[in-house]
C-alpha cells in the first residue's frame, strides 16, 4: 500500500487541507489492468520512450484502479463512487501536481501501488524504468 500526502484547497471554502491518500492494487487486480492493456505494466520499459494520450488514459486508469479509502475498522475499500469522486478532486490535482514537478516519482508511485510479491521482484533503474528483477 502506498501513502502520499498533499496539499490542496477545498473548492468551496478555499481552506487550505492535508490530505491522506491511499493506493493499492492487488495481484488481481495488476494482472487484470495488464491483460487489458496488452502487457504494458509487465512491458513497462519498452513502452516509455514516448508518453501520448495513451500512457496518460493508462496511467489514470491504474491511479483509478489503486486509489481507495481506508475505514477505521482497518478496511481497504474501493468503487466506482469512491474512484469517480477522487478523480474529480482538488486532491488529485494535487497528486498530479506533486509528481509533474518531481516532488513524487511517477515510477516509484506505479512501484508503490504494486502489491508486496511484486515490489519485491522489481526495481527501478538508474534511468527511472521500471524493470522485473533478474532470478
């Protein structure tokens, strides 16, 4: 699970907050996004050369996938409602904000959304790819 924090202005009231985002995928759910994008997560190096709309249509779709709301009684829980509200927020624009200006590696926020059997078997390279560990 990975937790970011951000900084944003509530729309109405303009209050400046801080707030406590959750993202996850589970092995499930990674190997579903996968096969739907035609291998791009397990591709990830060959398919950065060049980002277009489709890496971005990609990338929220994983964002969409991983973000969800933790319940006191130690729940992960994500929907349609949940993932919708969130991506519509001052909060997401925040997250975008954090990694457009480097303050979040993309590559190490798609790291951190991966479940702990994948992190483990990935690293991140001197150029910022994302690979699978040798065996």
């Amino acid at each position: 699970m990975l937790k970011v924090t951000v900084d944003c202005e509530d729309l109405f009231t303009e209050e400046k907050k801080t707030v406590d985002l959750y993202f996850h995928l589970t092995e499930a759910e990674l190997v579903s996004l996968n096969l739907v994008e035609n291998n791009k997560f397990t591709n990830y190096k060959q398919n950065t050369n060049e980002v277009g709309s489709q890496e971005i249509l990609l990338f929220e779709k994983l964002i969409g996938k991983a973000y969800g709301k933790r319940t006191s009684d130690g729940k992960f829980i994500k929907n349609d409602e949940i993932r919708d509200e969130f991506l519509c927020s001052p909060e997401y624009s925040a997250l975008l904000t954090k990694m457009s200006t480097g303050e979040l590696s993309v590559q190490q926020f798609v790291a951190g959304c991966f479940p702990k059997s994948v992190q483990s078997k990935i690293k991140i390279t001197d150029d910022g790819m994302i690979e699978l560990k040798e065996k």
